[in-house]
C-alpha cells in the first residue's frame, strides 16, 4: 500500500497562484491513479483532477478545467497541483488520494480511491 503525504497549502489572494504537492511513501506509488479531491466546510468531497502512473492521461472537474494543472514525478513519488487563477470558491481542504486499477466514471467520486492523505488547508481571500 502506499500512504500519501500533502503539503504546500497556505493563503493566498483571488486571482493568485499556489502549487500542492503529494508525497507518497510505502509501495511505489508508480502503478497508482493518483487524485487531488477537495472539502470545504459542509460540503461533499468532490474531484478536481486525477492521472495516470504514466502521467499520460489527466482528468479535471469542469469548475478547475483551465485553471489548475496535475502533474507526477514517479522517480520522487510525488504528485503535484499547480492552481492558478484561484478564486474565493476554492477554499477548501485538499486532499491526494490513490487508487489501483483504471480509471472510470466511478473514479469521479472518492469512494474509489483506496488511499489518502491527511490533507492540506488552501484558502483564498477575496
């Protein structure tokens, strides 16, 4: 198994950029569909971006599409969110995740991932 590690959170203003990273530790996270969810407070954990262990494939929710970037470096284990153009509404908790497997209309919701982090808080003033 392997056991994901976020950091990078923090604050930052509307309209400014920030970059999350998920290290992860344990079994190569090589053969892994690696995620980034997020939380807000009272709300459902919902998908933003997920790739392949080849980084070939990326999927993006529609509200970060154009906005936030998924990438990995599989020779460091980690995965990074690089989110520009930030607005209020992306305050959150966000969280990596890791699941085996392919991906598939199922991996959309955080049901399907096997592992996660303990997440890292971003907020973005308005």
């Amino acid at each position: 198994q392997v056991q994901p590690v976020e950091s990078g959170g923090g604050l930052v203003q509307a309209g400014g950029s920030l970059s999350v990273s998920c290290t992860t530790s344990g079994r190569t996270s090589s053969n892994y569909w690696m995620a980034w969810f997020r939380q807000a407070p009272g709300k459902e954990r919902e998908f933003v971006a997920a790739i392949s262990w080849s980084g070939g494939r990326t999927y993006y929710s529609d509200s970060v599409k154009g906005r936030f970037t998924i990438s990995r470096d599989n020779a460091k284990n980690t995965v990074y969110l690089q989110m520009n153009s930030l607005k209020p509404e992306d305050t959150a908790v966000y969280y990596c995740a890791a699941k085996t497997g392919g991906f598939y209309s199922r991996s959309y919701y955080y049901t399907d991932y096997d592992y996660w982090g303990q997440g890292t808080q971003v907020t973005v003033s308005s």
